[in-house]
C-alpha cells in the first residue's frame, strides 16, 4: 500500500531552496495536452475522495468563485493527476482546450527557465494571458531559483488578479510546503486544500480492472485478481507502472512464444522485490564497461550513480546488458552521460539529475539509488518517485535501481520494461 504521507521536514528533499539554472537549455512547451481518458466518466468515486470529487465539481460549475486555488493533496496512487486531468476537461468543454493551461511543476519551471535564457519570456506571458484556467500537477516538484521566481510568482497573480481557476496537486499537505508558499506569494490554502486519501483493497479492485481497460491491457479477469492480490501488499502506489510493465513483458513473450501468463510474469519481475534487502549489498566488483557493439538506430542513455561508490555505475550498466541478453531485449543504447550525484546532500537531488540528462540529451536514464547509510537513504522512495516524475515531465525514462538491489536481476528487467514502448492498443 502506499506509504503515508511525510513529514513536513520530509517534502524538503524533493523542493530545493534553490536549483541554479543551467547553462544552456532546449525549449520545452509548458503545456502538456490533456489525457483523454482522464475524465469524471471514467473516475470512481467513493469515501477516499468524494469531499475532493464534489470541491472539482464546484469548481467546473463556477470557476474562480469558491474554491481558488483547489489544493487537492496525497500520497502516490490516490488518483490526483486523474482528477485534475478531468477538472481540465471539463472546464475545456466550457472554455475550449486552447485556453487550459495544464502543466507540471516540473515542466512549468522548466519552460520559465529556458525562456528567461532565451529571452522568450513574452511567449510564456502571452500564454498566461490567453489562458482561463492553471492546472499545474505536483507543484512541489516546482524547481525554484533566484532567477526563476518572481516569474513564476507572476504567473500565479495573473490568474488570481483575473479571479481565474486554479487547481493544484501535491504530495504534502500545504503546510509542508511553507517555503514554496512564500516563494510564489500566494496560501495553497487560501481557497479549499482537500486530501485525497488511500481506498480501500475492494476499491483497489475496481481501480484495477478500470486503469486496465483505459490502457486496453488484454488481461484476464483471472490475471487482474492476481494482480490485486499482488499490489495489495505491495505496489499498489506505482499501479499504472506495474501495468506498463505487464503489458509489456506479456506481449514480447507472448511474440517469443515463451509462457507469457500474469502467473508467469510475477516470479520474474516482482516477486523478487517483495522480501526487500535490508543490508547494502557487498561492493559492485571492479567492472570495465564495454558497451555493445551498435547495428542501427540507438536511444542516448544515461547511467548516474552516487558518488563514492566507485565501481557501482559501471557495474550497473554491465548488469542491465547482462539480464537484458539473457532475457531477448534489444542491446540498442548509446551511452552519452556517465555521472554521479551525492547521496549526502538531502536537497534538490531529483532536479540536479533532471538536469543532467536534459543537458545530455537522453531519452533514457539508469540511475542507482543512494546507498541505505547515506542521509538520502531513508528517502530512498520519495527520491525516486520525484526523480521519476521529474524525468517524465523531460520526456526521459528512468530505470531506477535501488542500491541495495544491485544484484537483483528483478530490477534490471524492469528498467528494460520501463525503457521499451507501450505495445499498441489493438
């Protein structure tokens, strides 16, 4: 099940103080299109979010009079991005789609960032003056800087001086994010914060075999109990990831003629994972790296590491190729960043490697998580989850390989999994 939600002290290692800007950045649009299949229709409500469901309804029926801004906040899993996706739907119906400015914390910062670089700012102002609502998803992932913030302060005022909606997400509660506050000059409170809380296993259920048929996985209903009974004791937080992952492993083995039954898959791919490793594993044995030798097309991947543990990227990388070959997947990456990052810094981490891989250029990312003795340890979840979200918003997948897992070949599966395409929906 999901873990509860962190301390306030917590929610500092996914917002920085500060995040420099970098020296040379790739545009990126601040909008990110709305998902066609998130919408009321296709949202279950219940007792773990029906004081949320009736705020998001107030708000499509009066926009910018109640509730503004709706915070609606919780952990991974509880369906915030759904709810939020299908508040900008509806207001899209009313308003049209042109003038919904959906976005990310991540993505948002970004843009401000590589328009200010580029001195393209108007762009982004004309954009805000445009638009008749803001919906930005995971708002603690907003990368602040000196030179960011009052931008992105004024973005916020424009909507609130023209008394339009805005709807935000987050995984803490508005009093955890004081700094952020402050940054951006306006309460998360001020208008409604509504928590979104974790539903029941019979829920959990149904919220399967719902996000199965949006994503038209052929499962049966066999499979998906299996799979309810699995992620209801763990994994349940990362569903539409666990999906991905058995869609996907389903139809290569399937097009391998190799047992390809939910039954089949869970013992390769998750099962391993569920006992856990409580001790750091030995120390990644001295590995020269020898990528393989590339025949065609290949996707720019990076490895990242934590700093003073010499050996672990090298090792990781060679492990990926390793479980991959043995497992038939294509040995198509062109390794165009070898970096680390300190596990001993608490702050900002998951931007910091946002950054490297824009930088870099890569679609994909191998990075191993901080070792469990290192201040970044004990977060080892919430970091990954900001990186991956982060990465996500950059259009760059993320293998992530916690560090005490190494040796797993569980893992190194799954980020095959998670670097492959979706199959296509038949």
């Amino acid at each position: 099940m999901p873990a509860p939600a962190p301390a306030p002290e917590t929610a500092a290692a996914a917002t920085p103080a500060s995040v420099p800007p970098p020296v040379t950045m790739a545009a990126l649009p601040v909008v990110i299109p709305l998902r066609d299949e998130w919408t009321f229709e296709t949202l279950l409500v219940g007792a773990y979010n029906r004081f949320a469901h009736a705020a998001a309804m107030s708000v499509v029926s009066s926009p910018g009079s109640m509730y503004n801004p709706l915070y609606l906040y919780g952990v991974p899993g509880t369906g915030k991005s759904h709810l939020l996706g299908a508040i900008g739907t509806a207001l899209s119906k009313g308003l049209g789609d042109a003038v919904i400015l959906h976005t990310s914390g991540a993505r948002l910062s970004r843009a401000v960032n590589a328009a200010t670089l580029a001195k393209t700012m108007a762009e982004i102002d004309k954009k805000v003056a445009d638009s008749k609502a803001l919906l930005v998803d995971d708002i603690h992932l907003l990368g602040l800087s000196d030179s960011n913030k009052d931008a992105l302060a004024k973005i916020f005022k424009s909507f609130f001086d023209r008394k339009l909606q805005v709807v935000i997400t987050a995984l803490y509660p508005p009093k955890s994010l004081g700094a952020l506050e402050e940054a951006l000059k306006f309460s998360f409170s001020k208008g409604w914060s509504v928590d979104l809380k974790v539903p029941s296993p019979a829920v959990q259920k149904e919220l399967i075999v719902a996000t199965a048929d949006r994503a038209a996985t052929d499962f049966s209903s066999d499979e998906l109990t299996l799979l309810h009974e699995k992620l209801s004791v763990w994994g349940y937080q990362d569903l539409s990831l666990w999906l991905r992952r058995m869609a996907v492993f389903k139809k290569k083995r399937e097009d391998a003629s190799q047992p390809c039954a939910l039954a089949d898959l869970m013992p390769l791919i998750y099962e391993p994972l569920l006992g856990g490793v409580t001790e750091a594993p030995k120390e990644a044995p001295a590995v020269k790296f020898v990528a393989p030798v590339l025949t065609g097309s290949a996707e720019p991947i990076a490895v990242i590491a934590p700093k003073g543990k010499e050996g672990v990227g090298p090792y990781a990388a060679s492990f990926f190729y390793e479980v991959g070959g043995k497992n038939g997947f294509p040995q198509t990456y062109r390794h165009a960043l070898w970096e680390t990052y300190d596990p001993n810094q608490p702050f900002g981490i998951p931007f910091l490697i946002g950054e490297l891989c824009h930088r870099a250029g890569v679609t994909r990312a191998i990075v191993v998580g901080p070792p469990p003795d290192s201040p970044l340890g004990p977060r080892s979840a919430e970091f990954s989850h900001a990186t991956r979200r982060i990465l996500e918003s950059l259009g760059v997948r993320l293998g992530w390989i916690p560090y005490t897992g190494l040796q797993v070949p569980a893992h190194f599966i799954n980020a095959h999994l998670d670097f492959a395409p979706a199959p296509k929906k038949s």
